[in-house]
C-alpha cells in the first residue's frame, strides 16, 4: 500500500467545513470524489489534519489516503496536476508526497498554526476576507491579552461548550497579534489542539478586551475559573488554517 499525503488550500466560502456531511458540499467530499474517479477501483478514506468549520480557508491543510502501489500510474506532481483539473477553482492541491505508513495526518499532527485577519478600514478588494470592526483597538491591551493564552489551560470558556466535551484542555505554544500597514491586524495562534469554534471565541473575547467592553482583569478571572464569557464568536470568512506541524 502507498500513504500519500496531500497539501492542500481552499477558500471554504462555499463550503460547509472539512469534513463530510450528508446533502451538504465539503472540501473533503469534494477532493474524495476527484480521488475516486482518478482510482476508481480503490475505495478512497481521506483522512484530514483539521476539521476546519463552515466557511474557514485553508493555506496548509494537511490529508492522506492509502491506495495499492499498483493504482498509482503516474508520477505524484503528475498527480497533482491531474486532481487539479479535476477539482473546482476554489481547492488547490499544492503539493503530494509519500510518507510511512504509519503517518495520520491528524493524529501525526504535533500542533496547527490558524491566522485570522482584521481590518480597521474598509474595504472592497477581498473584503469577505476580513472583519471590518469599527472601535477603537488597542495593540497593547491584546498583547497582554494573548499572554493569558499561552500554556496549557482549559479553554472552556472559549469554545462552543457541546454538552458531550469532557476535555478542554489546550497546549498553546504561542499567540501573537501585530498591526500591519493599511489597518490590517493580524492575529496568530499555535497549539496541539483547537475545540469547537475556539479560535473564533479568543478573537471575540481579544476585540472585547481591546476595545475597552471588557477589562483584562474581568477577562483572566473568568477565563482561569472557566466562567461563561460573553464575547461574539466572531465571522469565519476571516479565519485561516494556515499550517499543520509534524
């Protein structure tokens, strides 16, 4: 058996998430079904490294499939070539490679990299990218923000609590936001593991803290007690899957 592993990038506007669902488009769906065409005699399990939600991009997602040495008739950038004209303009595969066979790209996985992207100004060019806020921010205050992020720490109360989640437990290795030229804010976190809409919940909670809606004090007591904290789940259309680590 061959173990490839695929790299891949997609704008997930169109898309209800990763993972496949019934009677709804999926990016997973839709590269299995080009993979199944392509090898139509093997039944084809893509196995993906994060289950990115309704609507979030990927630069690096990371997936693997097994098929027979003998499917495989043509070389892997050949491969990558050939599923690229199969797949709609808005998946990418960037790149194919075999691996062990013991590699899972999600259980493999040592931590995921998301960036999500804010903006100050409008805009009009790619602006479905980011999300337009209207306070005021302040830098500092969600540097001292993402301090409080960055351990091991149970993120219940930034995340969509599903009533079947025992483990909230999260390693973040690091967190970072900078303001970049033309009112851009960029916002970067690295960890082992995101819960359900995680990402979304800690930008929502940071814009509350640096806009002055919520102090820093109020925030780290409620987020170390694990208290309810009432901040938006912010837009996905602005949050990326920008790497997975190995």
């Amino acid at each position: 058996m061959l173990n490839i592993k695929l790299t891949i990038e997609y704008d997930g506007k169109k898309y209800f998430g990763w993972q496949r669902q019934k009677n709804k488009p999926t990016v997973q769906q839709s590269i299995e079904e080009a993979l199944q065409l392509l090898f139509s005699g093997e039944k084809i399990t893509l196995i993906g490294a994060g289950r990115t939600d309704t609507g979030v991009h990927a630069y690096g997602q990371v997936a693997n499939f097994k098929i027979k040495k003998s499917s495989l008739k043509v070389k892997l950038k050949d491969l990558i070539h050939i599923l690229n004209a199969m797949l709609p303009q808005d998946i990418t595969i960037k790149k194919a490679e075999l691996v062990e066979q013991d590699f899972h790209s999600r259980y493999s996985a040592k931590a995921r990299i998301y960036k999500y992207y804010v903006t100050e100004t409008k805009r009009s060019v790619n602006a479905d990218k980011y999300l337009f806020i209207k306070t005021k921010f302040d830098i500092a205050l969600a540097k001292e923000y993402c301090k409080l992020l960055t351990g091991i720490h149970c993120f219940r109360s930034l995340c969509k609590n599903d009533t079947d989640k025992h483990d909230f437990q999260a390693d973040v290795k690091y967190v970072k936001v900078s303001r970049k030229r033309d009112g851009i804010i960029e916002f970067e976190i690295c960890a082992n593991r995101f819960l359900h809409s995680m990402v979304r919940a800690i930008i929502g909670a940071m814009i509350k803290v640096a806009s002055g809606k919520m102090e820093l004090k109020e925030f780290k007591n409620k987020f170390e007690k694990g208290e309810e904290i009432k901040a938006q789940y912010v837009r996905s259309n602005a949050l990326f899957l920008y790497k997975i680590i190995y």
